[in-house]
C-alpha cells in the first residue's frame, strides 16, 4: 500500500524528470475496483502544487471534485 511519503518521492523523481503535469486517477470504475485514498490524492495534489507542477485528476463522481 503507498503512503504519503511514498508519494513524496514519486512526485521528486517525476521533478527531477521534468514533467509536464501530473496525472492521477481517483475513480472506482463504477464500484468494480477501489478508489485511491483521499490522504493519498491530496498529498499528489500538494507535494506536485509545491514542485510547481500541474495535477490532473481523472474522476467520475462530482462529489470526489468537490471534495
């Protein structure tokens, strides 16, 4: 199971390879799969806001947007 700090790293070496954005996907394919976890999806979202780069977030459930 990753864990924020897992993400923290992944985030760095996705930095140090300069990438354009940041690309997760936070669905469970209409309840046939699990969701990432939320700790685990903001942490992509701020560890990649601080580095600068862009997050996209691949989601099917408006209320997963507003949160």
């Amino acid at each position: 199971m990753a864990t924020p700090e897992d993400v923290r790293t992944d985030i760095a070496r996705l930095d140090s390879q300069h990438v354009d954005f940041v690309k997760f996907w936070y669905d469970d394919h209409l309840g046939t799969a699990k969701k990432l976890s939320f700790d685990l999806a903001k942490a992509i979202i701020t560890d990649s806001s601080a580095k600068g780069l862009k997050t996209v977030a691949h989601l099917f459930y408006l209320a997963d947007a507003k949160a």
